[in-house]
C-alpha cells in the first residue's frame, strides 16, 4: 500500500484543508492454534500479519464523521449530535461501535473524514473487522489525546464488536491486531490476559494461508451458538463442580464430569474447547522445544476437533486441509478463525511451497469449483501511527 496515493485518494474524496492529514495501520491476524478457545476464557496462539487497514484521518470542524473506503464503494456519515445506531450489516458500524464505546467513557470527538483502505481479503477470517476496530481507536486515542492504553483500546475494540455490531467475540483479534510484534507470536490467556510474545523461527519453513474464497460473515455464520453452546455446557457441569468457564477444566476433569452434560452435542463442544486448550499449551511448549513437527501434528488435531466435535469447517476448508496434508512438505494444517468458510494456515517446507500452492489449487478448484488464493504469512506488528502527511 502506497500512503502517497492513499493521499492523493484521500484530498480527491474530501478537498484540501490547512489541517494535517494523520496515517494509520492496524494490521490483520492469523491464528497458529487455539480457536473457539478466546470467549470460552482459554489459550490461543496468534500473529499479527504484514497486511491490514490503513487509515487517514483529518479533522473536518463540523459535528459529522465522514467514512469512505477503498474497498467498496458504500460510503457514510454520522452526526455528532444524535445517538449512534447501527446501521445494518455496514463496514461503516466497525469504527462507528469504537466512537460508541469512547462516548461510553465520556470521551468525545469532534468531526473527522476518514479514509480507510485494507488489503486484507474481506471475509477471509483474517481479522478485518477487528483490524478496522483497533485502527479506528488507534487514530482517535492519537487525534484527541485520550491517552488510553493500548490494553485499554483491544477491550475497547472487543466492545463494540460485542455491544455495537452484535457479535459475542472473545479478545483474541483485537489482541493480536493491536499488540503483535514483528516475528513473534502471542500465547494468550484469555482469562487473565497474561501473556508471553513467543519468537517465531521456523527455518526453511513458511506459514502459508490458504483462502477458501467463500465469504463469510461471523455475526451470519453459527459463530454466536456456539458460545451459546459453551455456556449451556457450563451450566450442566456447575451443578456438580462450580466453574464459570470451560477452560476452568482439564481434560481429566472433563472426562469425570462429561456424562453430566445429557446433550451430546453440547457435550461435543466442551470436548472441543477443552482439548483445545491442551493442544495449545503443548504446541507452545514444541514450538519453544523447536519441534516444529509436533506443533504440526497438534495443528491437524486440532482441525479435526474443529470439523467432528465443534461442527464449525465445512466441505471448502475440509477439502483445502485434506488437500494440503497430501505434500510431502506439509507439516501441518487446518482451519484458522471462526470457521464456515475463510482461510486455513499450513506449515510448509520451503522446497514445497510452489507444489503446495499448484496442487492444492488445482484439487481444490475441481473438487468446489472455486480458485483458491494462498498467501506466504509474514509476522508483523501491532497497531499504531505512520505519520503526518
């Protein structure tokens, strides 16, 4: 992305002005291991990407906020002077949920154009929306001096995706898009918020994500009944072990108290997130062992717990992971994000990249009747400022 043509978009949309133009990146985020893990208070395991949301913003003195993207051609306006609401199924409610939630904190803003421009595939399950949340509080923490704590602002972003835009997400994305670090990924406790920035060093092996290019949405997909699910699971257990989350149990512990849970596909969830959270703890722990080839083998368990007991791949990612585990050069693979669609992650040798994309590609493309797009993962950094154009 080229910020001076990003300018040149920018004056051509809004006009000039004698106020400065600020410029902004949050990135996008892949997660390595843990998923469905975040809003059941457990471990995950992601990176922020070299890819995301730019943002230009300037102060325009009038009580409105002006919204325009690059990326399609629907554009927006709210006041400032009337209570926000959502506006149906916008990109637009994204940044408008951040202003919602600074109001929440008696931090307002004056009138501002923005321009946003992404190169993160939309509906890809890369983290999008929580790339635009973390950027647009980002840029007016910067512009109105709240002086917010970058922690402060991922809570703040998973509110408004929660309360604003109707999605029941847990931390993760707004984590990872707002504190990654350039060659290291963030074993998080979802619960405490703890965390350790784990360097990435996989020599002669690449992160690959491959895109089923099928679009999904998280507040269309089945994403709010599965927490739906996790919480009626917490509620079976309580009755005989009080716990207010899943990840409260270990493995052990589940398998005593699971015939306590009389819905099987309840049951089939708790399974999931539980294991999951194991899987997790011991890819981390191969990772920091330097064996990359369990973490791999973890990964395709943990695709397989996604796709029999949490229900959440689909024919797409399924084909994609069955697919890739075909090159001898694949270490591991599954589905990354909320699911029903999106992308998958792989660990691929070097040597093996060019066979895997050609391969995969064309199984894929014959077997769905889509054309795949994969995308060799750089691990980059978190939120923040570019400059003053």
């Amino acid at each position: 992305m080229r910020i001076d043509d990003l300018k040149v978009s920018f004056v051509d949309l809004y006009g000039e002005s004698e106020e400065a133009i600020h410029a902004y990146f949050a990135p996008g985020r892949v997660n390595l291991i843990g998923e469905h893990t975040d809003y059941n208070r457990g471990y995950v395991f992601p990176c922020a990407l070299s890819f995301g949301t730019y943002l230009l913003a300037r102060k325009n003195h009038r009580r409105s906020v002006e919204f325009a993207t690059m990326n399609f051609d629907h554009r927006g306006s709210i006041s400032l002077d009337a209570p926000l609401e959502k506006t149906g199924k916008s990109w637009i409610n994204y940044p408008t949920g951040v202003i919602n939630e600074l109001r929440n904190l008696s931090h307002e803003i004056e009138g501002l154009d923005l321009l946003y421009s992404g190169d993160i595939p939309n509906g890809a399950g890369l983290s999008s929306s929580a790339s635009i949340e973390m950027v647009t509080g980002t840029a007016l923490n910067d512009l109105f001096s709240f002086k917010m704590e970058k922690m402060e602002l991922v809570k703040l972003g998973q509110r408004a995706e929660n309360n604003f835009v109707g999605v029941n997400c847990g931390i993760m994305d707004q984590f990872a898009c707002g504190m990654g670090e350039t060659d290291h990924a963030l074993f998080l406790n979802c619960d405490t918020l703890d965390y350790k920035k784990i360097p990435i060093k996989l020599e002669g092996i690449k992160i690959l994500i491959a895109n089923t290019n099928k679009r999904r949405g998280l507040a269309d997909s089945k994403y709010n009944e599965r927490r739906s699910e996790c919480e009626s699971a917490v509620e079976y257990i309580s009755l005989v072990q009080p716990i207010s989350n899943l990840s409260q149990l270990s493995l052990e512990q589940f398998e005593s108290l699971e015939a306590h849970i009389p819905d099987e596909t309840i049951r089939n969830r708790a399974r999931h997130v539980i294991a999951e959270n194991d899987r997790t703890l011991r890819a981390v722990s191969a990772l920091n062992d330097g064996d990359i080839e369990k973490f791999g083998f973890l990964m395709n368990q943990s695709h397989e717990s996604l796709q029999i007991d949490y229900e959440v791949t689909g024919i797409e990612l399924d084909t994609l992971v069955d697919e890739a585990r075909k090159i001898s050069g694949t270490l591991g693979s599954r589905m990354t994000g909320a699911g029903f669609g999106g992308c998958t992650v792989s660990l691929v040798k070097e040597d093996s990249i060019e066979e895997f994309i050609r391969e995969v590609g064309r199984k894929y493309e014959e077997k769905i009747g889509l054309n795949p797009d994969f995308y060799i993962a750089e691990i980059g950094s978190g939120a923040g400022k570019i400059g003053i154009l």
